[in-house]
C-alpha cells in the first residue's frame, strides 16, 4: 500500500503545479498564434517516469531501435494494465496521442493535458463518435503526430493469450498510409491490476516489432490486419513471457 500512497501524493503533487504550468501555455498561445506547445510531451514523459520508479517496475525494453524517429506512427500494443500507458508513454520520441474512456474528459487539469498530447476521448456506445475520432487520429498522424491503441478494447486478465482485436482501429493507419508499431507487453497487470489496491515491483518487459505499413502486405493480410497485427504481437508476448 505504501506505493500507492506515494503514488497517489506524486499526482496531487502533479495536479496542483499542473495549474500554473497550464496558466502559463495559455498566456503564451494567446501573445503568440503560432506557438508550438512545447511542454505537454517532457512533463508528461517525465512524470510517468516518475510514476514507474515510485511503482518499482524495472522494464527491459526490446527492439527500441525499431522506432522511427523521424516520422509519426501507430503504436499497436497488448493491453493488461493501466500501467501499460505510463511504460510505453513514457519512451515515445515524439507527441503521441492515446485513444481514452470519455470520462476522462470531465477531470479538471488531467484532460487538458490530453488534449495538448491530441489524446481523443472515445465513447464506446456511439459508433459514429468513434469513426470521427478515428478520422481525426489519421488526420493528426499525417500532421506528424504519432497516436497509440489498445486494440483488445479492455485490460486483459490473461498474461499470455490475446484477446481479439477490434479492426476498427487500425482504419487510423489505413487512412494515414503510417507505419504501424507493434508493442507486446509482458507482466504489467501484475504491478497493480493482479493485486487491488497494492501496488508491486515487477519486473516487466516491452519489446517493439518491426514497422511495417499496409499498404505493404499482400491483399490477404490487408482484409486481415487485425489478426495479422496480432499474430506478430502474440508472438513477442509468447517468448518473452519466460523472461519476466
């Protein structure tokens, strides 16, 4: 429990400096039209940095080296933890954009965070909604903004078996003709979701696939791509699973 009370504190901490740190990027976007919001991506980053050493995950990150540096992609990953979005957010090279539960957007501070990251807030129970979200995420991919989904559409319980994934998503990366990521992560639901409310050191591992675009693969695996994308991510999980 003592690391989830240090946690909790870290973000009352985090909340409360949030507010004239948010102040002042509205002052300077309103002197100056053009300003590029420079701070969301390193407080962000840093702060979930924060997060893991407070929570005691030690990562072994694998394949980092497959991330494009130089253009915006799609991050495609398993999804067993809410820890998964503070690893894997806290090592993106360029602004990312999340795919979140629309409740996010009414906490104060927090979702204007999101909303300078270009994370969207997504409502299940409307279709339409999500298309438009879907839209906007390949627009903002084209601009150089990388976005990121969970593509299971909830944390699985299952450390070593997908769940399906949801083809919708990937429309993102059709759109936007970007290369998508693959990310397997191993053991995070063990740091806090396994365990409720303590949260545990861990060790947990992040490996990144090879980039690949859809536009590239044959007809088959295009009409496909979510198996397809979920082959190569099982893959990962399946073999790295005895190293955690």
């Amino acid at each position: 429990m003592i690391r989830l009370l240090f946690i909790f504190l870290y973000l009352v901490f985090f909340y409360f400096i949030s507010i004239p740190l948010l102040f002042v990027e509205w002052v300077v976007s309103l002197l100056n039209k053009h300003y590029k919001r420079w701070l969301p991506l390193p407080l962000v980053t840093w702060s979930f940095r924060c997060i893991t050493a407070i929570s005691g995950a030690e990562a072994t990150v694998l394949g980092e080296e497959n991330v494009p540096k130089d253009e915006a992609v799609l991050y495609v990953g398993n999804h067993q933890s809410y820890f998964d979005i503070v690893l894997t957010y806290a090592r993106v090279p360029r602004r990312t954009g999340y795919m979140s539960k629309k409740e996010l957007r009414y906490v104060p501070v927090i979702a204007q965070w999101m909303k300078y990251l270009h994370c969207l807030f997504l409502d299940r129970k409307d279709p339409r909604q999500g298309l438009l979200m879907m839209k906007q995420a390949a627009e903002d991919v084209k601009s150089g903004i990388s976005f990121a989904i969970f593509p299971e559409g909830t944390r699985n319980t299952n450390p070593e078996t997908l769940l399906p994934f949801h083809k919708g998503s990937f429309k993102i990366a059709q759109w936007s003709n970007c290369l998508i990521v693959p990310i397997a992560i191993n053991n995070t639901r063990n740091i806090f979701e396994a365990h409720l409310p303590a949260v545990k050191k861990q060790h947990v591992i992040l490996e990144y696939g090879k980039p690949f675009r859809i536009s590239d693969l044959d007809k088959a695996d295009q009409k496909t791509i979510n198996t397809y994308t979920a082959g190569i991510i099982q893959e990962m999980v399946t073999k790295n699973q005895k190293l955690v």
